[in-house]
C-alpha cells in the first residue's frame, strides 16, 4: 500500500489520476447524499423503506472504500509535495536521489509553494475535441463541497422533530462514512504539520506565498456560499434571514 500510495503521489501532478479519483468520489458522496434525502422524504411508501435502506447501505459501503483509498493517497501526496518544497527552499541544487518526482523538478519559484504543487495533483485536465485545448476542473472545491453537502443532510434529517422521519444515524454504514469523511478532512486540513510556520507578516513579505491549500479552499467555498445563500434569502425590504 506505501509503495501504492507513494507512486501515485509521485506521477499525480502530470496525470491527473488522482484529480479524477476525487471527481469520481465527490460523485459518489452527491449521489449517496440525494439517497439520503430520499430516504427521509419517501419512507413512508409502501416497501419504499426497505429498498432505499438497502440502496443506501450497499452505496455507503462502496463510498467508504474510496474514501479511505483517497485519504492514504492524499496524505502521502501532501507529504511529498511539502517536502519537495522545503528541499527546494533549503537548495538550488536539482535532486538526483532516487524516488525524485515531479515537485523536485520544478526550476520556477511556483515550485517551492506548496500550494501550487498541491493544485497541480488536485487538478483534472482533460483534451476536449476539435483541438480546443484542456479543460481543468477543481477537484478539490468538488471534494470539499460533497462532504460538506453530506455532512449538512445528515444532519438536517437527523434534527427535524417529524415523527416520520428515520433515523439516518442509526444505519452503521452511513455512521462509517461519516467517520471516513472527518478522517479525511483532517488529512486535508493538516498541510501546515509538515511545513515551516510561517506567520501572517512573512506570508505578505514573501514572494511565495505559504498557507493551507485545502483549507484556503475551505474558506473561499464557504464564502460563495454564504453569498448565494444572502442573494437567495434577500427580501424586498432588503432584510437577509441568517441561518
């Protein structure tokens, strides 16, 4: 599993693998998410409740797997590419060790930062027809929205005081994902434990800039969406009803 995890980091910049593998499971968090939904909203259809419920256990286990896959791969990659950058900061001299990988072998400044090496591997390109040249789409905004949108559905479903709605919790395969998914996030949002400290005022001197790549996304995904939510919720007399 280390000799695994440790070549996919090494070739995630240049091949997009494991942009896609996240694209591939911020789908499946979406898709088990609408289950969810479903399952609270319809339970009382006749044979509806057993079917959803077996849907929804066989989907969350599936889910949880590649929750886990993504995890140890993102773990090592955010340790190779915080690495690489400090070997890079500490000298000019190109690396010739074995195992060297795409982070090393960056001569720009944008090499030794962190962040722009983390966007590289979080990044999927893909060649469209007709010669039009690749289209990227941010797998790390597509990871962090999904889990955020599971984690608020479950607990919406999970708080309402209607006497038909189930449960959601108490179904031990979608409690797995639910630890999967905080695992994770903690894996994402742990990038400055193998980085130098850098404080806000060396951050604004720097030519580079250091910070937290995920939870840089974190913020400005939350930002947008505290503004769709103000535009959506904005009455007439120019009032906004805050959650």
């Amino acid at each position: 599993v280390g000799t695994a995890c440790a070549q996919c980091a090494k070739y995630s910049a240049t091949s997009s693998n494991l942009a896609a593998l996240t694209l591939h499971i911020s789908r499946m968090l979406r898709d088990l998410q609408s289950d969810l939904e479903n399952y609270s909203n319809n339970n009382n259809e006749e044979g509806g409740d057993g079917k959803h419920r077996i849907t929804i256990i066989g989907k969350a286990r599936a889910t949880c797997g590649a929750l886990n896959l993504l995890r140890l791969l993102s773990h090592e990659t955010i340790v190779q590419a915080c690495d690489s950058a400090k070997a890079q900061e500490q000298t000019n001299t190109p690396t010739t060790q074995d195992g060297a990988n795409y982070y090393s072998e960056q001569p720009t400044a944008a090499g030794n930062d962190t962040n722009y090496l983390l966007k590289e591997s979080f990044t999927y390109r893909s060649r469209q027809s007709s010669g039009s040249g690749d289209q990227e789409n941010d797998a790390a905004v597509q990871i962090i929205s999904s889990m955020m949108l599971f984690l608020s559905t479950v607990g919406k479903t999970t708080t309402t005081t209607a006497t038909n709605t189930p449960e959601i919790i108490s179904i031990p395969e979608i409690y797995d994902v639910i630890v999967q998914i905080l695992s994770l996030l903690l894996v994402l949002l742990s990038t400055q434990l193998y980085q130098p400290m850098v404080s806000s005022a060396e951050a604004a001197e720097s030519e580079i800039p250091h910070g937290n790549f995920f939870l840089d996304k974190f913020m400005e995904y939350s930002s947008w969406q505290r503004q769709n939510y103000r535009t959506r919720q904005h009455h007439g007399n120019g009032a906004i009803n805050e959650p």
